[in-house]
C-alpha cells in the first residue's frame, strides 16, 4: 500500500474517532451480562443497518450445535442469546475475506460502592482512560472493528472481498455464541478479535474448563456441632486438593511448546462459593463454582477425567469425603486451546499494518485465558488475529481502555483491511459515514 493511502486512511480514522468514541460510551451503557445482551444488539444491529450492511440476527441453536466438538455444555436458555453479523459484499471480490470478530457480553460488575471512578455502566473520560464495564474487554473492539470500515468509507472505498462484522454472546462463559456463527456457516480467509491484548498479538492461548462441584454435609443444631459434618468447611479440603492438581499440571508446562517458559499457565480459580442455611445449623451443602486452565492440544475430556479421578483418589482417605465424595457437574467452558501458525500471510499483513501505525514491530504472546479464535483456528482451519488496544482492570473495578491505544488498534485494522481485502470505489446506492 502506498504512504499516500495510507495517511489517507489514518487522517480517516482521526476523523472519526471522536464519534468512535461516543459509540463506545453507547455500548458501554449497555449493561449486557449474560442473559441480557439483547439490547446491545439491538443497538449493534441497527447501527450496521443504518450503515447499508446486510445484517443477521439470529439466536443460538442448541440443536444445530450441541454436537459439535467445540460445543461447550449449558443448562440455561438461549432463546434470546442473539448474536449479530453484519455482511459486506464487493461489486467485485478481488481480495481476501475476513471476519471482525467481537463478543458483547460483559462480566459481573460486583459490588457498585467499589467502582471508585465512575459507575460500571456510566462511562467517563480521565486523560487517555474511558472507564466503564466491558470498555476494555470488548465494547471497544467492537467500535475498533465497524469504525475501521467506517474510515474506508469516509474516503469512498470499501473492502474489495466479503466482510463479515460479528458481534457475538456466550465469549466469557463457553464460546457457543462464536460457535454458532461458524455452524451457520460464517467463514473467511482470515479473523481479527480486538480483544485487549496491549496491541500484542496473541500466538497461543490455554483452554479453559468450568464446572461445578456439590458438597453434601450433615446437618445438626449447632450445640452438636461435632456430630455433624459442615459442607462448607469440608469444600475447603476440595479447594486444597484441586489446588495441588493445579500445580501438577504446571509442572507439565515443558512438554507444551510456547508455555515452557511461562510461570504459571495453568490457574485455578473458585469463583463463586454458596452454601448453607441457617447460621445456628451445621451446612448440609455447598456449592463451589470453579475454572482451570488446560494446555492446547489437550483434549477436556481427558483432562476432565483427569479431575474427576485426582479428587476421588486424593479425597479417598478423607474422614467424611471419602464416603461421601462431591459431585462434579461440567457446566460452561469445555475448551480447547489454541496454537496460532507463525508468520501467516495475514499475520504479515497485521505486522506491516502495525508497524505503519506505530513505527514499531509487532510482538507476539501466549495468555492463559479463554479467546474465541480457538473456534476460527481449530474449527474452520482459519488464521485469527487477536490484537487490541491496552486495557486495565478488565473483570474488575473500574476497567478502563486507552483512548490513543483504540485510536492505534483502530488504524491498524483499517490498513489491514485495504491491504488484505483490498479496495474499490464503494457502490453508488452506499453512503458514505
């Protein structure tokens, strides 16, 4: 591409940046937890609409996916788990096609007393900060991917090969809604997810297991409190145990190229704990709700096993759990991770797109959290890039995402498109944004 369109794109992108960021702030206001995406995509597809794309709503199907190996199991409705995808179609296909991935969902902002720049979901300016729930993690991709198209236009040009523009559910808790778009039949030469990443790409990224674990005590007043067995107290023994089989997984971390040099790939986390009903009784149960990390290549059903047969065998000379051992249910992410290729063609064309933008290489990284290219890259044999702008604090208070960051991300997607799908003057009945 020649220096003269590439300013040319660059100057584009500046000119929008203040209404990109606007429409973020819009997404930010969204409080689109699990279960309550609709809005948001609502408004996500009426934008694209207004934008003269051809654009699918369409809920998750549990009968068109639920055999899918990258299928991940649930027990909650997804009749209104809508995902988006917004198509672009040239006079001509001349180039390559892509998909621009992003998810809408946003984790639990917990409680509101401990956000202390702003409300989760009123989203503020500081500096080069825009603060608010799912600005960083990934409302600001999502801007970054329909705003990059928006510089194009701005100039006259569009992409010269099928762009598809997905905005997808289900990304922070199994992956299905990513999956769906692929069973419906979405596919392109190549992916981007802005996901925050610190403008980095992501080479290789663990896989990711939840479940359930159901601890079964036995309950009396608390005056015969040794009697009894507390469920509560006894799920801290779990914990303990599937820490130390967390810890024999990460001394696996040599045989899994990419990892062997990171600390700790492999975390465990319980990230929600229930359990007992009354104060004055010893717990008759609980409920942990847990998260672990596998290697790519790994398959969940072995590791899965793996657990299942660690806490039978290591809770075996437990007092009580050894007669009453817990009960694990497999509920949400049953992933695998991915490898992504070295030095692609689009990987090449995301490094020249980035280096034009910052003057700088780009680098590469490995991140022991779940990503939705694990379904573009295993699943339909696709090259995708997952690259964004810095983010703080994503899953927690105050997440906040770099303005001048979103602004670099947002160009360099943008050449990235005119490189890879190349460009042509944009049809007569388009408007130009």
């Amino acid at each position: 591409m020649d220096a003269e369109l590439t300013q040319s794109i660059l100057d584009a992108v500046e000119a929008g940046f203040e209404d990109q960021v606007a429409f973020t702030e819009d997404l930010i206001r969204f409080p689109s937890l699990r279960g309550e995406e609709q809005d948001a995509q609502r408004f996500l597809g009426k934008a694209l609409g207004d934008r003269g794309y051809d654009v699918e709503t369409f809920a998750i199907d549990l009968d068109k996916i639920h055999d899918h190996p990258g299928f991940s199991p649930v027990t909650v409705d997804y009749s209104e788990a809508l995902n988006v995808v917004a198509t672009h179609l040239p006079r001509e296909s001349k180039g390559k096609s892509l998909i621009l991935n992003g998810h809408v969902d946003v984790v639990p902002e917990g409680p509101h007393d401990m956000w202390k720049v702003s409300a989760p979901y009123e989203p503020k300016r500081d500096g080069d900060w825009l603060y608010g729930r799912g600005g960083g993690d990934m409302k600001a991709g999502i801007a970054a991917n329909i705003f990059a198209l928006d510089a194009l236009r701005r100039l006259g040009l569009q992409p010269a090969a099928k762009v598809h523009i997905q905005s997808v559910v289900e990304e922070e808790c199994t992956g299905n809604g990513a999956l769906a778009c692929l069973v419906e039949g979405y596919t392109a030469d190549a992916a981007i997810i802005p996901e925050p990443e610190d403008e980095k790409l992501v080479r290789a990224n663990t896989g990711v297991l939840w479940f359930e674990i159901e601890v079964s005590g036995h309950p009396v007043h608390v005056r015969e409190a040794g009697t009894g067995a507390n469920a509560i107290e006894a799920s801290f023994r779990v914990i303990e145990s599937l820490k130390r089989l967390c810890e024999d997984w990460n001394g696996e971390k040599a045989n899994y190229p990419y990892f062997e040099t990171e600390d700790h790939p492999i975390n465990f986390n319980v990230g929600k704990i229930e359990g007992g009903d009354w104060a004055s009784t010893v717990a008759a149960w609980c409920k942990l709700h847990c998260r672990i990390a596998i290697y790519p290549g790994d398959d969940p059903k072995d590791r899965a096993r793996q657990i299942e047969d660690h806490l039978a065998s290591d809770l075996a000379g437990d007092s009580f759990l050894g007669n009453r051992p817990p009960k694990i249910t497999w509920n949400g992410f049953f992933a695998r991770g991915y490898v992504l290729e070295e030095n692609t063609e689009a990987e090449q064309a995301l490094a020249a797109a980035h280096r034009r933008v910052t003057d700088t290489e780009l680098t590469s990284f490995v991140t022991p959290g779940y990503l939705d290219a694990r379904v573009f890259v295993i699943y339909a044999g696709m090259p995708c890039l997952v690259y964004g702008p810095i983010s703080e604090d994503i899953h927690g208070f105050d997440e906040r995402v770099s303005l001048s960051s979103m602004k670099r991300v947002t160009g360099t997607i943008a050449l990235f498109i005119a490189e890879w799908c190349g460009v042509e003057e944009i049809m007569p009945n388009k408007e130009t944004t």
